[in-house]
C-alpha cells in the first residue's frame, strides 16, 4: 500500500516539476530576456545570447560572430528600464545601458528591443521579419513609449543624461545591439 503511495506521490512531483517548466517558459517577460541578452554578453555565454534570437538568425550567425562583435566589451549592463510595451505576442522594451570597454571607460546608449512571442518564447525580432498586421501592432508599441515618455519628466531627464555623457564621452557612440 504505501509502495503505490509513494508511485502515485513520485508522479505527482515529476507532472508537478514538468507542468512548472512550461509555466517558466510562458511566464518569461520581454524584460527578463533583456536581462538575459545583457548578462549573457557580460559573461561572454554567446550561445545563450545567440539563442535570444530567431531561428533564421541562429542560422546565418555563430557564437564566434558574436564574440568578434562585442570583442571589446569587458561588461554591459541595464541602467534603467526606460519603458515596456507588451500587445499579445509583440513587444518593446527601451533601456539604457552602461558599457564598460576593456579600456575600462563606460560609454551610455538608449537601447530599443523589439520581440515577438511563438509558442510560449519571447525573440528578439525586427520589422522586415513581420506580418504586416505586426508591424502595425509593434510601430503602435513605439509611439506608446514615445508619449510615455512625453508625459514622465523623471524619463526624460535621464534620456538627456544619456544623451549628455554620450557628447562627453571619449569615444563616438557605438551601436551595441
């Protein structure tokens, strides 16, 4: 009787552990995969940072790709989540981040991430990868954020700090994503 119990108690758990997988996968936040891109690309985990990306990137695009691109950066890291937009399966997230070059000086960019949703995983994605109606759902995720921060002058004030430390800054801006 208590052998039964015990297979019965032993089933539950692995249903209740594999159920759990797949709630951590729909629960995932465009945000979170922000922080995943960021930590991956500090941590030189380019596999993880590859996998981020949709399947026709993965295919054109290796880990030693990645690795060339960010060959001088020593750390990359969120400063401020500026903004968060989320319609069904599209979303866009605005951060502004600290990257510090091997030279060790930090260098301020605003940063826009653009994802799609399939099966449950959030993607970076891009206009030309979209549906029409997508593209449609995703430019009216953009000009929300603009109003939004429009309307936050906290926002705004660190957008200029951004901007600022960009113009004072030794070096040129340089695209990090």
């Amino acid at each position: 009787m208590y052998k039964n119990s015990y297979t019965i108690l032993l089933f539950s758990f692995l249903l209740l552990v594999g159920c759990s997988q797949n709630i951590v996968k729909y629960s995932e936040t465009p945000i979170n995969v922000v922080n995943t891109y960021y930590n991956s690309i500090s941590n030189e985990d380019y596999e993880t940072t590859l996998s981020l990306y949709p399947s026709s990137f993965q295919q054109i695009t290796k880990p030693s790709d990645l690795r060339q691109d960010f060959q001088e950066v020593k750390d990359i890291k969120i400063k401020k989540i500026i903004g968060s937009q989320i319609d069904n399966t599209l979303a866009h997230v605005l951060v502004s981040i600290e990257v510090t070059t091997m030279e060790d000086l930090q260098i301020y960019h605003i940063a826009q991430h653009d994802m799609k949703r399939t099966k449950g995983v959030w993607k970076f994605t891009t206009l030309d990868l979209l549906n029409k109606d997508e593209k449609t759902t995703l430019i009216s995720l953009w000009e929300t954020q603009k109003e939004n921060i429009k309307k936050n002058a906290t926002l705004q004030k660190h957008i200029e700090w951004v901007i600022a430390q960009q113009q004072t800054g030794l070096h040129e801006p340089r695209v990090v994503e």
